[in-house]
C-alpha cells in the first residue's frame, strides 16, 4: 500500500531467459490500482512470458514486488494467495462441473481442503456475488463445458474473483469474443477495476481504445514505450513495430485500413 492507500504492482529488471534467448529483457513496470493497464505488442513480444514469470510459472530475475514482497522469490501458489492471479490464452476451467461448482473450488484457494465439498447445497455468499457479478447467475448450475467462449473467459475472471485477486493479469480474454461481448467485458473491467490493478493483453486496438487507461507497447522482450492510446498511436516507432514486422496494421485508423485493403490510395 502507498501512503494514499493504493495498492500497485512494480516490475524492475525483468528478465527471462529461455537458454540464452531473452524472451523478457530488462522489463520496468509499474501498475497501478484503478487503472486498466493493456500491454500490446506484435506476437512473440514476451507478453504471455512476461505474466508467467510475475505467476511464478517460469523463473525470471530481476524484482517484482507487491506488497512488500519480492514474487520472483515465491512459488506460484503463494503468488496466488497474495492476491495476484492471472487468465491464460486458452480458458482453463473444469469442464464437467458446473459453473458455481467451478467458482467454489476457485474460492477454495483460501480454505482448508476439508472445507472443500463439491456436493455442498448452498454456495458461499462470494460465489453468488462472482456469479451476479460477471453475469452468470442464470447459467450457474450448468456445466462449465457447455458455455459459449466469451462466458468461459468471464468464469475465469469470476474465479480470480472468488479467490480474491488484487492483481488480476488477463491474457487475451475478449480474443475470439463478439463486439458485444468485447464491449460488455470491457464494462466488467471498468466495475471491478477501479479497487484492483488489472492489467489487459490484447490485440485488438478498438478494445484498447475503448477501455485503456494506459499502454504498455512490448517488442522483442523489451518495453518499447508507455502511454496513453493517443500517444501511443502517435509513437512512429510502435507503428513501425506492428507495420514492419508483421505488417498488421492494427494501430492505423480502422477505416484507412479497410479502404487500403479495398485497393484505395490512403
Ligand atoms: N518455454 C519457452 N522456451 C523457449 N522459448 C519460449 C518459451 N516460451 C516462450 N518462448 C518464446 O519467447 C518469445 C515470447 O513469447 P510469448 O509467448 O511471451 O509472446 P507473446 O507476446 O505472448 O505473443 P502472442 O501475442 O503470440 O501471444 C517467443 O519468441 C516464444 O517463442
Ligand atoms: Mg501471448
């Protein structure tokens, strides 16, 4: 906590090494609470790489310290337990149980396993609350595998929920999803953003205009700038990132794209 009562997450020196590969290098960061921070940058960046090694999936060097703790130290669980917790690419959640059953066992992240009963009657008071709060009250007792994409992404942020998370590190979770779902998670970041530190990979420059409070722009393990969407899209150097690499041109203007790819001069 800092002197105003804001949490916040501060990266420096990250580094993660794949066998002499640099796949996060020398990363600085801080995030803080009530702002929706998206990380951008073209495929292979280090952006998935750089959320494993703050989760304590890969091992990196360098600090990363929330609440006076230095999370390069601790093992993934314990990283859990403090508060941080993270979406993957691919929804992770329990197929064959049901939805409440899914947030349940999420929960049971700060309980004893004997507390722990998958065939308990009623659900804990956080679950209801999760359900409400992503929106899925109505489908809470139908199993997780039936859900649509877009409503497996909102249960693993119900998950992160129910466990409490301060720090929540979603990866890619509105890819794949309709504009209306895109915009409605956007909606469900805003809410349970503004007493958390969140932070958004993404692709999708609409969504990031949209619901962005800051950018961090990364390419080749290395952060290339911050700032805000305008100033980011202003930056030559971020455009050169995405339009020379890999030549998808998804910082331009929408429209002078559609009109470039119709064959007209822009
Ligand atoms: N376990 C690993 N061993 C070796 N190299 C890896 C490993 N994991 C990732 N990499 C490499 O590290 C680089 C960064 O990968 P990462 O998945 O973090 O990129 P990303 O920015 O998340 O890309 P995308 O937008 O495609 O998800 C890539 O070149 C990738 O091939
Ligand atoms: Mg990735």
């Amino acid at each position: 906590m800092t002197a105003r009562g804001l949490d916040y997450l501060e990266v420096q020196g990250l580094t993660v090494d794949f066998d002499g590969f640099k796949a996060v290098d020398g990363v600085d960061l801080t995030l803080l609470q009530g702002e929706l921070h998206f990380l951008i940058g073209p495929n292979g960046a280090g952006k998935t790489t750089l959320v494993d090694a703050i989760t304590g999936l890969v091992p990196g060097t360098g600090l990363v310290r929330y609440r006076h703790r230095d999370l390069l130290s601790m093992r993934s669980h314990r990283i859990v337990r403090l508060g941080v917790g993270r979406t993957f690419q691919t929804a992770t959640v329990f197929e064959e149980l049901t939805v409440a059953q899914n947030l349940d066992i999420a929960g049971g992240v700060h309980r004893r396993a004997w507390q722990l009963a998958l065939a308990r009657r009623s659900m804990p008071e956080y679950v209801e609350r999760a359900l409400e709060t992503v929106g899925l009250t109505a489908l809470r007792d139908r199993p997780a595998g039936v859900l649509a994409h877009g409503q497996k992404q909102w249960l693993e942020i119900g998950m992160l929920l129910v466990q409490d998370a301060r720090v929540m590190l979603l990866d890619e979770p509105v890819a794949g999803m309709s504009a209306e779902e895109r915009q409605e998670t956007g909606e469900l970041l805003r809410r349970i953003g503004s007493e958390r530190t969140i932070v958004v990979i993404e692709h999708d420059m609409e969504f990031v205009r949209s619901f962005a409070d800051k950018v961090t722009v990364m390419h080749a393990g290395k952060v290339l700038t911050v700032g805000s969407v305008a100033e980011i899209q202003a930056d030559e150097r971020v455009q050169e990132v995405y339009l020379g690499r890999t030549g998808d041109a998804v910082l331009a203007d929408p429209e002078a794209v559609a009109a470039e790819a119709a064959g007209e001069v822009v």
